[in-house]
C-alpha cells in the first residue's frame, strides 16, 4: 500500500517526473516577482517573500472542465497536479453544492443569495482541497511522510488524506486539545502526535522538522505553494456552479487570508481565459472580533496589520499574524469590498440564523462569515440586490461547544398526552 | 414562510391536488393485501400489518432517470412525491459517492468492494432520504407539523428538513440524552421537547400524538409508508452507480430492517422496469452482538423473532424488537445471503479499519457493517471473489464517543526537535 512512496531527495528537480506539476512552470515570489524551479520551497531565496505557483495554461476550454469528474480534478488543468491525477487513490473533494439560499435571502432581506457547502466535503471542511493538491505534490516530490501541525480541519484532512492514499500520516497537536478533537483525527492515524505547549510552539516544531528532514512534506509550511492553490477550486467551482458567471459581491471568512486571495485568483484566472465574461465583483472578508487584525487595518486605512493574539470562538480563523493579510487589503480595496468583523455572541446566533434557515450546521467559521454578511447588509456596505455569495468552511458537529449553551430544548415533559397537551407546543 | 403548510383532515382524499404522490396509486398490506387510498395510513385496517406504496409506474427510461438533478428526485417517478417535487426547498439528499474501496477490499482479501457513502448526505445520514419523501407527504397531505420522536440521526434529518422547506418541526427526545445530541437537532429547530422517560416511552407518545391530532406528520408513524420509500433510491443509485447493474453480494445494517427491505424491493424493480439485467444477488443484514434478533432467528433457522432488550454501542441499529425483522430474515434466505452480528470491540475495531484505509470515518452502524462484512469473508459466507457493495449510513463526528477510547497520540512530546527525534516517529 505504500510502495508508492520512497525517499528522495527533494530539492533535486532532476528526480521529477514529466508533467509533475500539469500546466505548472515554475514558482513566483509574491513580493519581488523572483522566479525559482518547481520544489518543495515557500520563501523567495532573494527577498523572504512568499512563493507562489506560476502558469502557462495555453488553452483551457468550458467542456473541456465540464468533461472531468465531479470533484476538484475537474480544474486539473489549473491546478499544480499531474494530467493522471485521478488515478491515485485520493479522497475526491470538492463540486460541493451551491445552495440557493431562498430562506436566509428573506430573511436578510437580500435579493439572491447563495451558501457554497464546503461542510460537505469528504472531511467536512474546505481543507479537503487544499490537502490533495499538497498530497499530490507530496507524491510527485517522493515525500515519505504526509504531515501537519493543526488542532482542527487541517488535521482531519491530512490524516484522512493520507490514509485513503496508503501514505504514512503525522499529525501534530498540543497535547491540552479537548480529547473529541484529537479522536477526529486519531481515527484516521496512527501517528498523533501530541505536543505539551501552545499551537505556536508546535508550528515551530513542524517547521524545524521540515527544514531537517526533506522527506517530510508538511502541507501547510514545505508543500504551501502547492497546498494553497486548492483552494482556488472554491472560484472555479462558484462560477461553474452560477453557469460560468461571476456573482456581484462574495463573503469570505478571513484567518491566514489565502482562502480569499485565492478566489479571487481563480475569477481572475478565468476571466483571463476567457471562461467567464470579466465584470465587477466586491470581494468582503470575515473576521472575529477576538482576532481582526485585517479588518482592522482595513477600517484604519493603513497598509500594514498588526498582530493581535487571538480570543474567539471561531478557533480556525484565530490567526494573529495573518500571512496573506495584506493581499486581502488590497482586493478588499481594489474591488470595493471590504473586511468586516463580528463579536462571539454574534457568530453564536447566525450559526443558529443558518441552521433554522438553510438545514445547515456550520461551524464558528461559518457563523462568522454569516453574521459578517448580516452585518454588511445591516451597515449599507453590500447591496442587498446584488447577486451575493456566500462561503461556509465546515461543519458545526466539529464546533458543537460553541452552541451548547444557545440552544436546547424548549420544554421537558412527562411521558403523557396530558403533560404534552398542557406544555402548549405546536 | 410557512404559508404552505394549513391545517386539513388528512383523512379526506378529497383535498389532495392531483399527483400528489406521483405514480402511487395505493397503500397495500405487506400481510394480507388488502388496500386502501393513499393517504395517512400505516397499519391494514383488516389485519394491522404494515402498509407500504404501491404504483403503476408505466414506462421509465435511464435516459429520463439520468436527466435529473443530482440527488434522489432524479429517481422522482419511482417514489410517492409530485412531478414537481424539486421546486419546494429541502435538503435535496442522496446521490452521495460510490467509493471504490481499493484498500479496504486488499485489507480483506476481496476482489471488489464498493462503500455506498451516505454520511455525506445533508444532515450527514441516510435518514436525509427517507424524510425527505416523508416530507413530501406531509407537504401534500397539508400538515401542520413534521415531527418524530428520536435520539439521532432522525432528528438531525426531520430539524433541518423542516427548517429548510419553512415547516413547524418537533422533535420528541428522552431528557437524559447527551448534551451533544441534543445540541446537534436543537440547533434547527426551537421546538426541541424532552420528555422524563425512556426512548419507548417518548415512542408511545408520539403514536398518542398522531393518533390525537391529525395535523401532525410523524414521519416514522402515520407517514411511514412514504417515509420507507426513500431507502429506495439507496437501491437505485448503488445500480445506477455501478452503470445500471446489480452487485453480486451486499451488506447493510438492520436496525428495524426497512433500509434492507427498501434496498431489496428497489433492485426488484430496477429488474421489473428492465433498467437492469435480471441476475442473482445475495443480501446481508448487519446487526450487533448486543441486540441481534434477526440475525439469532437467522442462525436458528426459524422465522419468528423474538425481541430483545437492546445493549451495543450501535445505539442507531437498537431496536429490539424490529418491525421489518421477518421480512429481512425472507430475503437473506430467499438471495443465499444471511444475517452475522458482531461485537462492541469489533465494531470500534471496524471504524478504526475503515478510517485508515479509506479516510471515511464511520458512525457504529458503519462501523458494524465493516465488521460483519470482516466476518462474513472470515468465515466463508461471502465470496471474495463476487462484487461487494456495503452501506455506510452516518458519520463518525455523531458517535465520537464510541472510538475515543481506543484510539488517540501515539506519544506526546515535549516541543523540540531533539524530544521528536527520540521518540522515534516516522
């Protein structure tokens, strides 16, 4: 089951096979424009900047997109992976829905709204994407471990990633994370690790074993470049799902930032290629009050983000330092969107809001993003007759303490007709 | 919002709209035969045995089947709901992934295994089927609350139906279940009501309700006819999946047998309809060791079951004394199929089995499935050889409890690298 994965050296771009990386050609530091060869790299040898995977697509055609699966290889040529990439056992995510959100719409007093369910993906979060380009990365650059440090979705994805593919898993946490969370992904692996000090101290750990050891592809530090072009099949998908449009204003929650810069790559991308009609659209991020440091500078209208330690519910987006926070600023600003942040108490209530609207269970991501789209609406800054969507991240069986104190039953009874009759229900 | 929903008789046949069940006709009794109009009817009223639908479904092609929309209403002409069921919000389920289960099947030595994936479904379980055709009913028959009686999974599913189509929902509970469960359907609706007593005592209950009060659907009381139908459509995607063909061999949980029975009668009809070819195929039903009636009367060779106070850890498969129990024990003998049971420990063991071979973390119902499937190949009752399709019906997230003593980190590590070289990982 595993014989697919042997050790190599890495950073000999020699050892890869032809068309590793698909339509890919080389990595771009985001900063200075440096290029360098397709590796496991993720800073700018020149300036420290992050890299970024570059193209040459040629010609990438509707059917052409409409012919593939109904998962994110449909994108492959857009994306950093092998022309057989759906040959390789792999958990197949994405094409989640696109909920015409008729009920939440009324309620919000919008025009049209759509939720895009990424709580419906094999893992239950976005970071299904992300982890099967990294996974195929890890493949193609002969990793022998699969790994990251993560207290969350990115843990589950991983492991469960790395199982269906026969590759061996390691998954770092810190050792105080509430058991249920650690079971989420033990039940995938059968290396967890638990580290005894804070999520900082286990990043830190994740990245000096990466440096040490090149057979290790950790899917959010060596393998990024890769990793985070996943989480372009968001835009694709989006578009596609609209009949090859874009929607006038898109809602996106906000932790490293790259979620929403890499949407914002893919309608551009497929403007570019002719796929959709270019057009104006506003791009908003999501963020908690307990961890705003984009929203921040962006209500300031300053350039810079100042690093905040994180106090929120909405634990995946609590990034304090967040690594693509200025790309967000600037396609905020660019698109005349903006970032905007709510309280604890707020993404309590629209994960409700949600759930008694829509049928879906999100997590504290997604109630986040919903109350920040309850707050634009609220606050003028969205047009409540623009086509809008949304984006929900994951899964509320994930975040179940976040609402155990907001919900419950409205009445105990007696096991009578008489008790149920008296309680007034219905 | 819920202007759709008026109180009516629900006994006056007079006041459904034409079509409202689609190509049912009638209610027949599964016992004697005799009929009766389709309407809010479950037992014969000459003998009280179960009532089920009954249809003159004329021509149905693969040509209209497969121009539906990607979920259960594809197969529309084939269950009791209007011609136009897809225009009223629901949670639009089904149509989950086929997995071809590469790793599980070399684990134990099959040639060819399928897991029909349905934790992926909206409320993540198959019960998102059966309530959306009981749903639909309750829709046509003009009730005024949608409700069941439940500790699971078919909460979550009537909650969230409910909260999506704009209906009343009540979800009957014991008041000593966990905290979690509870939190997982009172997030969908505000009509959560807990009762002082045990599971059948809420049961009781509701049957007094429905029997009381005519505005009230109870979908697994008097909707359950149309209710069943929706285990049909497990049928008709595993064949349609399969490129319009029967497996050889299938394993499925039995809990009250319905799914089993739904799955057996859609394959009967797939063959009736020539939308497949007629072959053999034989039918395994799943039980745990902790409440085995079927498969005990199986063993026994009788055909009486005697019911059981239930004690496994597959609290979703717990009933004691199943209604659909003969009907599950003819198929198994009538397809050379049969019914295993299998331990608690071998259950933990088998969501474990299936999490790190194919990523797909299972509740205990799948993870009782997996097990039988283990044993049934262990001890020669299934052929390796023959294609095998087996059901998962629910996700792991909703009984975390059940693994999160055997599984968990490997080791735990102070936060340098030197504590992660000696601990020797990977």
């Amino acid at each position: 089951m595993k014989e697919s994965f042997v050790s190599l050296t890495l950073d000999s771009a020699s050892t890869l096979r032809a068309g590793a990386f698909g339509n890919a050609t080389h990595l771009s530091c985001r900063e200075c424009g440096a290029t360098r060869e397709l590796g496991p790299h993720y800073a700018c040898s020149e300036c420290f900047g992050p890299l970024e995977v570059a193209y040459d697509f040629g010609q990438v055609t509707r059917e052409q997109i409409e012919a593939g699966p109904r998962n994110i290889w449909r994108y492959k040529a857009l994306l950093p992976v092998p022309d057989d990439i759906e040959t390789s056992p792999n958990l197949e995510p994405g094409f989640t829905r696109l909920l015409d959100a008729c009920n939440l719409a009324a309620e919000l007093g919008l025009t049209k709204l759509w939720v895009k369910d990424d709580s419906t993906n094999p893992t239950n979060s976005f970071k299904d994407r992300v982890v099967a380009c990294a996974l195929s990365a890890a493949r193609e650059l002969g990793s022998r471990v699969f790994a990251c440090p993560s207290t969350g979705n990115l843990a589950n994805a991983v492991a469960a990633a790395g199982a269906r593919a026969g590759i061996p898993t390691v998954v770092f946490i810190p050792s105080n994370l509430e058991t249920p969370k650690q079971v989420n992904s033990a039940v995938f692996t059968e290396s967890l690790v638990a580290v005894d000090g804070t999520y900082d101290d286990v990043n830190k750990l994740a990245s000096e074993i990466a440096g040490e050891d090149p057979g290790w592809a950790f899917v959010n530090v060596n393998v990024r470049p890769f990793y985070a072009e996943g989480s372009k099949t968001l835009g694709y998908e989006i578009a596609e799902q609209l009949g090859w449009r874009l929607p006038d204003q898109i809602v996106i929650p906000v932790a490293s930032g790259s979620q929403l810069t890499k949407v914002h790559k893919a309608f551009q991308e497929l403007i570019a290629l002719g796929l959709v009609e270019d057009k104006p659209y506003k791009v908003f991020g999501a963020q908690a009050d307990g961890c705003s440091p984009v929203a921040s500078a962006f209500k300031a209208g300053v350039d810079a983000i100042r690093p905040v330690k994180p106090d929120t519910i909405a634990k995946s987006l609590a990034i304090g330092n967040p690594a693509d926070g200025i790309y967000v600023l600037d396609i905020a600003r660019q698109t005349g969107g903006g970032v905007e942040q709510v309280s604890d108490d707020e993404i309590r209530a629209a994960i409700v809001l949600l759930a008694r609207n829509e049928g879906i269970f999100t997590e504290t991501a997604g109630g986040t993003t919903v109350a920040v789209l309850k707050k634009l609406v609220e606050t003028g800054q969205l047009d409540p007759d623009a086509e809008t969507v949304i984006i929900n991240t994951g899964h509320g069986l994930k975040t179940l303490d976040a609402v155990s104190g907001s919900v419950g039953p409205r009445a105990t009874i007696a096991p009578t007709y008489d008790a149920f009759t008296a309680a007034g229900i219905a």
